[in-house]
C-alpha cells in the first residue's frame, strides 16, 4: 500500500478512537475478527490463531509451540534465511550478523536455499530435478526426524539479499521432502498441512 495510504491512515485513526489495547492477552472485536478473517483462508482444522505484535515474536513463539508439542529440540532452517532480530531468531537466521552473538540457540540445523542464480549444486532450474529440496530431506536424515520439531522457510524472498525463494514448484518440493520421513518420526500430518497451505498461498 506504500506509505501514509489514506486508507490506513482513516483504518489506524478509527481504531484509536475505539481504545484498542494491543497485548498479547487483550480481547476486543478487532483482535475476534482478525481471528476469523484467518480461519476463512487456513486449511481445514486450521481454525486458532495465536495473534503477535511482530514477526520476530510470532517466529519464536511458533518454535517455541512446536518445541513444547513434539518434546523434541532441533529446527531446521535454510543457510540465507532471516526470521528476525531476536536472540533465537538471529540463530535460526543465516544472516550474518547472528555471528557476533553466537552460539545462540542450539538445535539448528541448515539446509541449502533454492537460490537459482548462484544455485550451489551448478544447475539450470529449467531442467533441475529440485537438488536444493532434496538437501532439505538429506538434511533431516542427517539430523535425526525423531528429533526435529519443525521445518522454517519463508514465504516470499529471502530477505536478507532480496533472493527469490526458487522455482514455483520449489514450496510444493518441500512439501513431498518434509512427508518423505518416517510417519512414527515427524508429525507429517500437521507439518503437512502447514506446506500445503504456503505453497498455496504463494
């Protein structure tokens, strides 16, 4: 929408005159209809929301959640990923800066970004068989599924050099990679569904 649209600025005024109270335990009609705004479009089963006040906050909380579920510690991530600027995220981002404040947050593991143009396995995305999705799998037999409480990637561009996430069947890739594990080891169902819902949406 750019910046100072006039729509938000009337939609910002309007819910300043209705007293909202943005903390995480606040409820009001807004935060209701968010809520349901959210349910219309996630798949089936999808039907909560845990609402944040920003990225970084809603990433953590989403690795912490997926920690607590599975009781299981490590998290897997691309090498040229960013998911914020806290502590935890800095360590599951691959920007660089996470160095000065390292080790960070054990449990992470790496895997190689579909970066088409410098692609890292040498290949033309027009005749790849998806190496970089493939590194995805290896990378979670390596670290153990038994052991892995979730996938993180992002939905639009790698942030940190504005990179496009790949291939348009790149999320789709992911997806098969992430159901590829043993059943009895990952939660494939949940995760599943979640990478069912990004590649659609993307």
């Amino acid at each position: 929408m750019g910046h100072g649209h006039p729509g938000m600025q009337q939609a910002m005024a309007e819910a300043g005159q209705r007293g909202l109270v943005a903390s995480p335990t606040a409820a009001f009609p807004d935060k209701a209809r968010a809520g349901q705004l959210l349910a219309e479009i996630t798949p089936p089963g999808l039907n909560k929301s845990f609402l944040c006040l920003s990225g970084a906050e809603a990433n953590e909380n989403a690795l912490k959640m997926a920690r607590m579920v599975t009781g299981r510690n490590k998290v897997v991530a691309r090498t040229r990923s960013y998911h914020g600027a806290t502590l935890a995220m800095l360590s599951l981002s691959g920007d660089p800066r996470r160095e000065l404040f390292e080790p960070g947050l054990p449990g992470i593991v790496r895997f190689t970004d579909p970066y088409c143009y410098r692609c890292k396995f040498d290949l033309d995305p027009n005749t790849c068989s998806r190496e970089c999705a493939q590194d995805l799998e290896t990378s979670l037999l390596e670290a153990g599924p038994e052991t892995v409480a979730a996938v993180f990637v992002e939905g639009d561009v790698i942030v940190i050099d504005r990179s496009p996430v790949g291939p348009p069947s790149n999320p789709a890739a992911v997806h098969s990679r992430c159901r590829c594990c043993p059943r009895k080891s990952m939660n494939t169902r949940s995760l599943g569904t979640m990478c069912r819902f990004v590649a659609q949406r993307i």
